[in-house]
C-alpha cells in the first residue's frame, strides 16, 4: 500500500502542491510500468489535503491515470475512478508526467 511507502521521490511542486513518486511499489517490465504518486496541497482549496494515484506509463511515452484515493483537509476519504479522458496522454503534456517518466525510464530495466 501506497500510504506507507518509505521511498517517495520529489517529482514537482508548485504554489499549491508537492507531488512525489512512491519508489517501493513500481511494477515495471520493457514496456510499461504501473506507479504510485502522493499529492499534497499546501494551499488553495484543496489545502490540507492528499491524495494517492496510481499511473500506467509506456516506455513509448504515453501515460494513464488508473486510479485514486485520499484525505481531504475535512478528514474525509475519497476515492476516484478517472475517465477516459485520462488515458493514453502524452507524458509531454506536463513538466511533472515528464518528470515521471524520467524517473522511470532512464534508469536501466
């Protein structure tokens, strides 16, 4: 589980956010790989909160938001089953899938 990963991975921050890479859980073969992120929000609305999202990334470079759960600030717990409209994106699409993918990929398998 997630949660209690003790090897998290800096991937990006912002003014709003710190997101990290849970280095314990990769499954990963020549292809593709399956990762955990952990997002925290230190300001903005969602303040306080956490969440944990599991990823698929292809060594080609496309990625897909699997799924998530968390803490909101309130304490309550949320889970999320992402859409269609996460899969298959490009990891250039963002500094931080970027990122990801470097962490993954660069080294060797």
């Amino acid at each position: 589980m997630p949660v209690f990963a003790n090897q998290w991975y800096w991937l990006s921050s912002d003014d709003t956010m710190t997101t990290y890479l849970d280095n314990e859980h990769v499954y990963k073969d020549d292809d593709c790989a399956i990762v955990w992120t952990r997002t925290e929000f230190h300001s903005g609305r969602m303040a306080g909160s956490v969440i944990y999202m599991q990823w698929h990334v292809t060594h080609k470079g496309k990625i897909s938001y699997i799924y998530g759960h968390g803490r909101k600030a309130n304490g309550r717990l949320t889970q999320n089953y992402p859409d269609s409209s996460y899969w298959n994106k490009s990891v250039l699409d963002s500094p931080g899938f970027i990122n990801l993918y470097t962490l993954i990929w660069s080294a060797k398998s």
